[in-house]
C-alpha cells in the first residue's frame, strides 16, 4: 500500500497537533495536580537510587574526554587555541581526531 504525499502530510500534521494538545494538557491541568507531582517525583528519585552505579560508570568512562572538552572550551572561549597548541600539544592532536580543531 503506497501512501501519496498528501496522505504523509496530512499524517504530520495530526501528529504534531496530538503533541501539542498533550503538551497543553500537561502544562494546564497534570503540572499543578500535587498527586501527580508526587508520584513523578518518586519515580524520578527511584530511578536515581536505581541507576546511581550507571551515573557513576558513565562518569569514569567519560573523565578524560570531559576534561579534554573543558579545556577546549576554555580556551575558545578566551580565543587562544595557539596557546593550547603550545602548551598541550598531544591533547590538542586528540582534539583535532575528534573533530573539535580543524587542521
């Protein structure tokens, strides 16, 4: 069964809408329900309590690319990427591997 674009559009468009009547419900009527905030806040502090180990692994997993990031950004943002050149020339190369320098 092939579907015309027309057909696909009109598909979109439902959807969008149906998001958007959901998101408005949310904003006027769950949001400000205390029963509803009560339990969303339970569900949230289990999921941390159940998933701390995961945070921490994700963590370790990612240290170094974090630091390696910051100190990018660091230096971008004072605009001296020739100093992080000079200062850190292996950590400016691995820079450049992951995309973040062009050559």
């Amino acid at each position: 069964m092939e579907m015309t674009d027309e057909q696909i559009t009109r598909m979109l468009e439902r959807y969008k809408k149906g998001l958007e009547i959901k998101k408005q419900q949310y904003h006027d009527v769950k949001k400000h329900d205390p029963e509803f905030v009560a339990r969303n806040r339970e569900r949230a502090r289990l999921h941390y309590e159940n998933n701390k180990e995961k945070k921490k692994q994700n963590y370790e997993k990612n240290k170094e690319r974090n630091k390696l990031l910051n100190l990018f950004n660091y230096y971008k943002k004072k605009d001296m990427l020739d100093k992080l050149q000079d200062k850190y020339p292996e950590k400016y190369k691995q820079l450049q591997d992951m995309g973040k320098i062009e050559s």
